[in-house]
C-alpha cells in the first residue's frame, strides 16, 4: 500500500507543478494556444484533488489494515483503537496532517477550478497561485516528511497507538474543522494577489470571495472553540483556554480574518480601505502559514504541537517568500488602491468600523508578541523567558471590552455622519437596559471597586447587555416599520426584514451569540476550586453542591485500563445526578489520561448555570483512596450556546437576498366617452 500512496504523492506533485508553470505561461499569452494551455493547467489542477484524495484513502485504509510496515501508522495506531479513532489517524501526527491539508487544499482548488467561467482571467490567477501554494505542501510530502516511509527493521506486532489526548470524540472533528479555516483562507488570499497582480478594476473579487471567506471564518470559528472545548473536557485543569501558543496560533488568523470581514464592507460601500484590505487577507494567509509552522517546527513547547522536525525550515522559507511577493505586488501597484472617499466624521460607521480593525489587530500582535517572545529573549539574551496569561490579559481584556462597545454601537451608526439626535435616539433604550444589568450585579453581591476582575466582569456584562439589547432593538424597530406598510405581525415582519439584507441581519446574529460567549467568560472571577481525598461516605462542599463519594473501582479494556470514583451530588438536599470521574491507562503507548466529569446546571438556574466540573486526580498510594479536584465554573456553558448562535448567524449570512418585489401601478381604464372628452 505504501507505493501506492508514495506513487499517488508523486504523481500529484507533477500535476500541480503542471498546473502552476503551465499556467503562469498561460496567463501572459492571448491567442488560442494560450487558452488551450491554460485549459490543460486547470483540468491538472482539478486531477490533483484526486490524486492528493487516493493518496489521503490509502493511509487510512492502511490504519484500518493495521499496516504496521508504514512507519506513520506504527507510531500512530494500534490494533485495539476504535473505529472513530482510525480516521483521525490521518491527521493525528505530522506527515498526515500535512497530507490532510493538501488534501483539503486540492478540495479547495477543485471548487475553485470547477467554477471558472464566473470570470475566467481571475479564476486563472487564482488557479496559479493555489497550485503554487499547492506545490509547497507536496513537495514536503514528497522530500521532508514523508507518511508512507517505511518501517525500520523488525515489523511490530502491534503499533505504538494514538496519543491519548487525541481519544476524545471532539478529535475526530476539531482538526478538520479547524484545517478548513486554515486552508480556505488560500482562496481569498489567491484572488485577493491575483486581482493585485491584474489590476483588477473595481470590488468584484470580494464580491466573488465573500462567500468563500464567510465559510472559512465559520469553519476557523468552529476549530478555535472546539480546541477550547478539547481543553476544557480532556486536559484536566479546569479551564478552556491558556493562552498556549498553539491556541494563540489558531486566534491570530481569526482575528484578522474577523477585521477583513468587517472592512471589506467599507470598500464594497464607500470605496475606502482598499490597501488596508488586501494587508489584512495576505496577514491571514500568512498567520495561517505561521501557525502551521509553530506546531511542527519544534520552536515553541505546547500540548497541541508535533516534535521538532525540520520542516519548519520550509515553512519559514515559504512564509518569507509569500511575504515578499505579496509586498512586492502592494508596493508596485499601490496606485491601483486608491481610495474613492474620505473619513468625514468620527461618529460615523466608517469610523466603527476603522477602531474595530485597530482593536483587533492590536491585540493579533499582542498575542503575536507574546507567542514568539520566549524564541526573541533566547536570541537576546540566551535563554528563554516566558510570558504567561496575565501579560496577554492585560491587553485582551480592556481592549476585548472596547471592542464589544463598538459592536453594539456600531449598527446604530450612519455612514458618512450620524446626527446626535439619531445617536440619542437609537442607543437611549439599550443603553438603559444595559445600565440596569450592571446595577443589578452590585445589588447581588458583585463589588467592582474591590477587585479589577470584578470591574471587568461588571463591564463585560454591561457591554454584552448592550450587545444584545441594541441586536433586539434593531429587528424590533425594522420590523415595527415593515409591519405598519404590510400589516403582518411582528414576528412575520422580523422575518421579512432579515430576507432583505441577510448579510446584515445575519450578522447581527452572530453579535449576540458573541455577546453569549463574553457572557460564558465573565464568570471567570468567580470560580471555585476545592481538592480532597474521599473515601466512602466522604463528603465534599463546594458552593451550592454537596459531593458525596459512593465508591471507588476499577477496570480493564483491550485498548486502556481505568480507575474511576462514583460521585453523587446533592443540591438544596436533594441528589440531582452522579458523575464518574476517571483516569486511563493507554497499554500501546504507555501513557495516562485524566477525563473530567462535568454537570452543567441548566435544571436549576438557567440564565445563572454554572458547571461542576470534576477531576479524578489518583489515589494516595499510603490510604488507596483517590484525590478528587472539584471546579464550579459560572457561566460557562453560555460559552458553547454562543458558539451555536455564531454559526446559525454565519449561516444565516450566507442565505441570498429574497428577490425584490415588483408592483405595477394599475393604469385605470378609460371609457370612449371619457377618451373623446379628454381629446
């Protein structure tokens, strides 16, 4: 099987290097030859997909086969893994998550290329340069790491197994959700050059890229929380995210990203931003690059990264060259980006839209700082020095609350100048809802002068309320309008309201559900810890639960063995569930796993819900009995609630437009009599 996939590799690698030289040839001719040739580079690029695909379906078959000759699924699979788990061989160590990538990048091309008659010279600039991008990425599979090399010497009997972190459910669908964000930002970025490199007159690849950029954002988004979610449910530590640059790589793109969305709107409407757009999608396709580079160069130290390889000597040399073309081309042809209009005022949604892209990216180079930080002191000074959570909140948090300010204010602002009145008007109802929200949380106990979380945590809800009140007074108040000329009720009209600007309402959809997730977050201040041994009968409190430990056991499966404790919990006097804590033993690789229990509180307050979040910790070897960790964590689940909403709010964004209704004035029929009087 292992000739097959190298053969397949080899083979795709030919065809896409065809594709990009007979294509890049192609782009410099205009007679028929010329059209013939670039015709043959676009049906290779399209026969890539299947090669880089036959290639993707023999590692896996070879997992399945428990084909211990390849050295990739050796060191990756065992007999005994289950049958989730063999798929994500795939992309579980580097050479197959270097081949899952320039799978998903062929997928991305073979759409691409399937779709060029929209405008065929930009498809063909955009064509060559995801086959260039393209070529990259299978010449390291072909030449540095390679996932059908053989195994060295004596064939085991068995593999050494899937690393243990990776044998979680969310596993399986976190990667590839978080590779197609990474990956689908090429296409953008392709037409973004190539419309660069063309001169491409006027806004028609952003209006060819939005869709493309909307899906890749949701599917990043999607990646970023469930590795938050991973961390939450399987590292153990009772948090969900830890600043790891491995996290920080996954963010910065997003951020970016997030900033192109939102001021390619400018230059759709007003002309504006146009050199600051095309930075903004080349800095995603480079972070994105970057991040790559990060977890398998071996430069920085993370739960999430691969072993140092040198690979990363590619990446690095990949990601200069990107630079400097894309820079080249920025400087060359920056005449071509000249703005149509002005700024005119600051309280205009222009303005909104400016600070928010400022916001963003200063915090994308915070995280960028601080991620590569420890690699600069080395090089300063000879030894790595370290930056942890709190020199990343100390920028994120104030600036992460600036940011939700303009979110809410954002929508109720006018291009060009909005009037005091107007501002008073829209913003006086949320602005006291919001106020209300705050007063409440000092009435219930929170003091903000005691502590600085404490005043973030009022502010992140004032602000989020905010959010959410401007959202809802926004489709009440269109929808009130449309309800008056139509006579529908509100609801109906709400719902016409959004199928006229779904882009827009759509992505005030997403606003509230990120409101949801700074919700989730603000509860941080008020976590709760407590550890203890517990036998049988213990009891451990910790806020409103009462724990109570009613036995502890043991067991053996093919795959691992585990040791749990049977915990019962009680509320108000009353038990509401048990929970099972546990901790695994891996046999193929050797290695332990500590999975956490956790009872979201949705039956008993709501809005207010909270987790208990349980770890299994181990046994004290003197009294045989096991150390429970035990974690109240407030809010939290509002954080995955928002996630749902941001991806129903993409979707929603991603619906056309419903088609404007056409009236025809009725032209009243005249009698002969009246025409011969008129005459």
């Amino acid at each position: 099987m292992s000739q097959i996939g190298s053969f397949a590799l080899l083979l795709a690698l030919g065809l896409s290097a065809y594709s990009f030289l007979a294509g890049f040839v192609a782009l410099f001719g205009k007679d028929a030859a010329s059209a013939r040739l670039g015709e043959t580079a676009r049906r290779a690029g399209i026969a890539t997909f299947a090669a880089v695909l036959l290639a993707a379906i023999v590692l896996v078959m070879a997992a399945f086969n428990n084909d211990f000759s390849i050295a990739y699924i050796r060191q990756h699979s065992n007999r005994d893994l289950s049958v989730a788990y063999k798929f994500a061989v795939l992309w579980s160590g580097q050479e197959g998550s270097l081949l899952f990538w320039s799978l998903l990048l062929a997928g991305y091309g073979f759409v691409l290329r399937l779709r060029y008659k929209t405008d065929q010279r930009l498809f063909a600039y955009a064509s060559v340069i995801m086959a260039a991008v393209q070529v990259f990425f299978l010449m390291i599979l072909n030449f540095a790491a390679l996932p059908f090399a053989l195994t060295q010497g004596t064939i085991p009997a068995d593999g050494n197994g899937l690393n243990p972190l990776l044998q979680y459910p969310e596993m399986v669908i976190h990667p590839p959700m978080l590779y197609l964000g990474y990956v689908g930002f090429t296409v953008p970025f392709a037409f973004a050059l190539g419309a660069l490199i063309m001169k491409y007159p006027g806004e028609k690849w952003i209006h060819i890229t939005r869709r493309w950029t909307m899906v890749t954002w949701c599917f990043l988004t999607v990646g970023v929380f469930l590795g938050a979610h991973w961390a939450y449910a399987v590292l153990g530590w009772g948090g969900y995210w830890g600043w790891d640059p491995v996290e920080n790589a996954s963010l910065m793109p997003w951020l970016t990203g997030t900033a192109f969305l939102h001021s390619v709107i400018m230059q759709e409407k007003r002309g504006m931003l146009k050199v600051w757009n095309m930075a903004l999608i080349f800095a995603t396709f480079e972070l994105c690059l970057l991040g790559t580079f990060l977890t398998r160069s071996g430069v920085i130290s993370s739960v999430h990264a691969f072993a140092q390889s040198s690979i990363g000597t590619w990446f690095m040399t990949f990601i200069l060259l990107t630079l400097a073309v894309c820079s080249f081309f920025l400087i060359k042809n920056r005449s071509h980006l000249k703005s149509e209009h002005k700024l005119e005022s600051l309280v205009s949604r222009e303005s909104s839209f400016l600070f928010n892209n400022l916001l963003l990216l200063v915090v994308c180079f915070t995280i960028l700082w601080g991620t590569f930080f420890p690699i600069i002191s080395e090089f300063v000074q000879g030894h790595k020095v370290t930056v942890g959570p709190p020199f990343f909140n100390r920028v994120a948090v104030p600036v992460a609350l600036l940011l939700m300010l303009l979110t809410a204010v954002g929508p109720l602002l006018a291009w060009r100048k909005t009037s005091v009145e107007s501002l008073k008007r829209n913003f006086l109802l949320p602005a006291i809802g919001s106020v209300a929200v705050g007063v409440m949380m000092i009435v219930l106990g929170v003091r903000p002068w005691e502590d600085p979380s404490y005043f973030y945590a009022v502010m992140a809800a004032v602000l989020s309320a905010l959010v959410i009140f401007t959202v809802i007074s926004e489709f009440v108040r269109g929808g009130r309008v449309i309800a008056g000329k139509s006579h529908q009720n509100l609801f109906g009209a709400m719902i016409h309201l959004y199928h006229r600007n779904t882009r827009r309402y759509g992505g005030y959809i997403v606003h509230f559900g990120v409101a949801l997730v700074v919700i989730g977050i603000l509860g941080t201040p008020f976590n709760k810890e407590v550890e203890k041994e517990m036998g049988f009968g213990d009891k451990l409190t910790i806020g409103p639960y009462t724990l109570v430990c009613q036995s502890f056991t043991q067991d053996d499966n093919p795959n691992y063995a585990n040791e749990w404790a049977i915990i019962n919990v009680f509320r108000g006097g009353k038990q509401i569930t048990t929970m099972f804590p546990e901790r695994r033993f891996y046999k193929a690789s050797g290695q332990p796993q500590t999975l956490p229990r956790i009872y979201p509180s949705f039956r008993e307050d709501f809005f207010l819900v909270s987790d208990l979040y349980l770890v299994y910790e181990g046994k004290n070897e003197t009294t045989g009995r096991p150390i429970i960790k035990a974690h109240v964590n407030p809010l939290v689940p509002w954080i995955w609630i928002g996630l749902i909403i941001m991806v129903f709010g993409t979707i929603m964004a991603l619906v056309p437009n419903a088609a404007p209704v056409r009236v025809t004035a009725a032209v009243p029929t005249r009698t002969p009599a009246q025409v011969g009087a008129g005459d």
